[in-house]
C-alpha cells in the first residue's frame, strides 16, 4: 500500500512563519539601537512574527490532533468488529465440532455477553474522543512571546 504526501498547508504556513520570526531574530542581532526607532521596530517584529509564529504551531498541532483522532477512532471500530467476527467464528467452530443446536449456541452466545461489551468499549471511546476533540477543535489564541 503506497501512502501519498499530500499538500498540507498547515506545515508550509508554519515553516514560513518561523523562517520570517528566526529571519527577524537575526536582523535584530546586526542593527544598532542607537535610535528609537530601530529599538521600536525590532520590538514590534519580533513581538508580531512571534506571536504568529506561536499560533502557527499551535494550529498545526491542533490540527494534527484532530487528524488523529479520527484514525483512532476508525482503528478502534475495526478492532471492536475483529473481535465480534473472531467470536462469532469461534462459536460456529463449536457448534460445528461440538454438534450442538442453534438454541444451544444462542445460550452460550448470551451468557459470552459480547454485544454488550462491544457496546461499552465503543461508547467509553467515544465519549473519551468527543472530549479530546472539544479540546482539539477550541479557538487558537494569538500567543505573543
């Protein structure tokens, strides 16, 4: 299975912002600051590239939260459903091994209690992800530093 890179923007508007912040950085290391002014400006590019900077990396990884969270969330369903179809083979093996009846079968099926538990795995992981993505998705606020 061949995985294609996609063109993210989110990496590429953060890489740009902390090449402009790290570019302000060094140009504030070679001026003089024998003026107001040059302190002035220095000050307020660092201050902005900063802050843009910060948010840039906080919704990339914001982002890639809630990338993840949908895999997790698909992962967990496929294991839940391996689960369920590797027991129902294992109680048709036993039926077929054991020749016992259908009302047999049902009974131990029952008492195996495996919809319930694959209920309750899916609906304690879906809580914990709608959670986690109530926390990915909140609002970026612009970070100065």
């Amino acid at each position: 299975m061949v995985i294609k890179k996609r063109f993210q923007f989110s990496k590429i508007i953060t890489i740009i912002s902390i090449i402009i912040f790290c570019l302000v950085l060094f140009l504030s290391f070679q001026c003089d600051f024998t003026t107001y002014m040059d302190t002035a400006f220095i000050v307020t590019a660092t201050t902005v590239s900063g802050g843009i900077c910060g948010t840039c990396i906080v919704w990339m990884l914001k982002k890639s939260q809630s990338e993840n969270l949908i895999k997790i969330r698909l992962g967990m369903y496929e294991d839940v459903k391996r689960i369920e179809l590797d027991f129902n083979e294992k109680m048709f093996e036993l039926k077929n091994k054991y020749k016992i009846s259908d009302d047999e079968l049902y009974e131990i099926k029952d008492s195996g209690n495996i919809d319930d538990f694959s209920n309750e795995i899916i609906s304690e992981t879906n809580s914990e992800m709608i959670e986690r993505s109530t926390e990915a998705n909140s609002n970026i606020e612009l970070q100065n530093y």
